[in-house]
C-alpha cells in the first residue's frame, strides 16, 4: 500500500507546508533522504500549543497533541522536497524537542505523539531522541525535526 493510500485509509490529510519563520528551507533531499528542519505545532497560520509542559502549564496530552502536529508538518515538508508523499519509504530518525517546566521529565511520552503517528502510517520503527528544553521559537511547545528514507 502506498504512503497516500495508508494517509487515505487513516483520514489523515496532509497539511500545507508551512512557511519559515526564519533563513532556512523547510526541508532538504540529500541523496536517498529528505531530512526537515524543526517543524512547530503549526495550524492555520498559527502555533497551537505553547508555553511549557509541567505541572500548572501545558498539560502532556495538549503536548502529544502538538507532537502528532509537528509530525504532519514535517511529514508535508518532506513530500514537498521529495517529490511527492509517495516518495517517502519510511522514517529513520525523529528528534523532538519540549519546552520542559524544571518539574517536567516525561518528555519521551510528549514525543510519542510523532512517533505512535508514523509507526500508523509507515508500519516500522524509527530511531529517536526527545529533548527537554528552556524554549523554543515562537514560545512553541514541541519541535520535532525527522529525516525519512526515500523510495529507490
């Protein structure tokens, strides 16, 4: 099954890619790979989820949320670069970074919400690493960043 008839299956939609809000490209292909650049919780124009994750602040599921967000975003941006979603044979690598109150560690279940994604859609296991972090651009929540496989 392909990569849209799996996205179809799952009615999911691809968002558009979104924008840089700074000097870089969403997404480069370097030989067989297109790796993304930080992809934020984007929708609409917007970033949907931000501040810390912790106790009395964003709360881990709305992080999970944002995550799975991230993660079609950099999905998106990939397909774009690649040449189409179809290109894409699989994830290799997702880093995931949380903006993390002092009192926050669980910052691998908030960056399950990339990868319990692309475990749905691609049927495979990834490497992986998820950060906590003081801050990240446009006091967003979650960053995730991915580097995919192509088709040969």
């Amino acid at each position: 099954m392909s990569v849209s008839e799996r996205l179809e299956e799952l009615g999911i939609e691809l968002p558009k890619v979104v924008a840089p809000v700074a000097a870089y490209t969403p997404a480069l292909v370097f030989e067989n790979t297109v790796r993304t650049s930080g992809q934020l919780p984007m929708a609409d124009g917007r970033v949907t989820c931000q501040g810390r994750v912790g106790p009395n602040r964003t709360s881990p599921v709305e992080a999970y949320e944002a995550a799975r967000l991230c993660a079609l975003n950099a999905l998106a941006a990939a397909a774009e670069a690649a040449g189409g979603v179809d290109r894409i044979k699989r994830v290799l690598k997702v880093t995931g970074f949380v903006a993390s109150s002092r009192a926050f560690h669980a910052q691998p279940a908030v960056i399950n919400g990339a990868s319990e994604l692309y475990q749905e859609i691609f049927g495979s296991q990834h490497v992986r690493s998820a950060l906590g972090v003081n801050a990240l651009p446009l006091d967003a929540s979650v960053e995730v960043e991915v580097e995919f496989e192509l088709q040969d």
